[in-house]
C-alpha cells in the first residue's frame, strides 16, 4: 500500500498528469472567476444603499466573504470537473503499469454524472464538518472517515469502469470494502492540505487505478 501511495504521488507531477492536473485546476478558475464576476456584477447594481458608507461595508463584506466562499469551493469545483479529464489521467497511468493493460474510455456522460454526484455529497459532508467545529476531534474523525469512503468508492469505480460493467465496478469494491477504504484514507488527507487539495482527482485516479489492478490480478491472472 505504501509503495502505491509513494508511486501515485510522485507521478502526478510527472509531465502527462501534470498537464491533466492543469487543465483540471485552470478550469475551476475559471468557472469560479465567472461566478465572482457574475456575483459582484449583481451586487453593484441591485444592492445599492442611499448612505455612501453602508455602501463601502456592503462592497468589504461581499468582497471578503466571496474570497472565502470561492477558496472553499475550489476544491469541490476541482473534482466536478475533473471528471472532464480522468479517463486521460487513468490510461495514462496504465500505461506505465506492468504489461501496460489500457481499458475502455469511460463516456463522458458517466464520466461528469459520477464527478457531478462525488462534488456535491463531497461539499455537503465538508459543510457537515464545518458545522462540527466546536467539537473537538469529532469533526476531524468525521471530515476523514466520509471523505476516504467517498473518494475511495468513487475513485475506485471509475478506474475499474474502464475494464469492467457498471455492476461488476460495483460488485468488486464491495467485495474488497475494507481494502478500497484504507486507501482511500491518503486521498481524504490530500483533501485537508489546501492547495494540496487541488491534486486529489489526479491523485485518487493513479492510487485506485493501481489497486484496481492489483485486485483484478487476483480474479484474473491475465488482467496483471
């Protein structure tokens, strides 16, 4: 498992997961920054005060608290787009596996429907989290357990997607539960670093694909 984790991290600064990683990262910026735009572009001209000053701690306070919305949102908006650029990311990763094995594009519809599903439950359990502050180490426990479940599931199925039927993904992450959950444990740790947490797509795909192919090995020789 280490040496998985040690392989999957130092390959997502490699030049081809790099470029994915780019694509993935530039493209939440911009969507976000469209999003700013839009929002202060409305708040100009439908929240406008008669007092001057009202209207100066209007324009700070929107200012500030749509810094901190949009920082918050980056890595959710991260891993919904993602889902542009995974199946690029996941042959890339088996190609340099050994026997370079390379599976099935998975379409593009299930593709953003999966990274669609994943940002939003991801965002409401790290919402979920956020209101668990004032309880000490029970919302750190609790940012970690949903966020290894979550990555580790939807991670893994999508690696495994690329070989296999939508059920059989299924069938074979939950035969495996335990093991697909530890590790998923790393990625949910890239997820608590900031800026950090803007590499866990990339991350999560090179580590599943990895276990994705251990475990089909032990189904199947030949698919090793």
């Amino acid at each position: 498992m280490l040496a998985d984790i040690s392989a999957a991290f130092s390959q997502v600064w490699t030049p081809a997961l790099r470029a994915v990683l780019f694509k993935t990262v530039g493209l939440a910026l911009l969507l976000l920054a469209a999003g700013w735009a839009a929002l202060n572009y409305g708040a100009a001209h439908w929240l406008v005060f008669e007092r001057p000053w009202l209207n100066t701690i209007l324009s700070w306070l929107l200012g500030v608290g749509s810094f901190l919305l949009f920082a918050y949102l980056l890595a959710p908006i991260s891993l919904i787009v993602a889902g542009l650029f995974l199946d690029e990311a996941a042959e890339k990763v088996e190609r340099t596996l050994p026997g370079g094995r390379v599976g099935s594009p998975v379409s593009t519809m299930t593709s953003l429907g999966l990274a669609a599903r994943f940002g939003a439950v991801s965002l409401l359990v790290n919402l979920g989290a956020l209101l668990l502050l004032l309880v000490p180490l029970v919302n750190v426990a609790a940012f970690f357990l949903a966020n290894a479940y979550l990555t580790s599931r939807e991670y893994f199925e999508l690696a495994a997607m690329r070989f296999r039927s939508v059920d059989e993904a299924h069938a074979l992450r939950r035969a495996n539960a335990a093991t697909v959950f530890l590790y998923g444990l790393p990625i949910a740790a890239t997820l608590a670093v900031p800026l950090l947490n803007l590499t866990t797509p990339v991350f999560g795909v090179a580590l599943m694909t990895r276990l994705h192919r251990r475990l089909a090995a032990r189904q199947s020789p030949r698919e090793a």
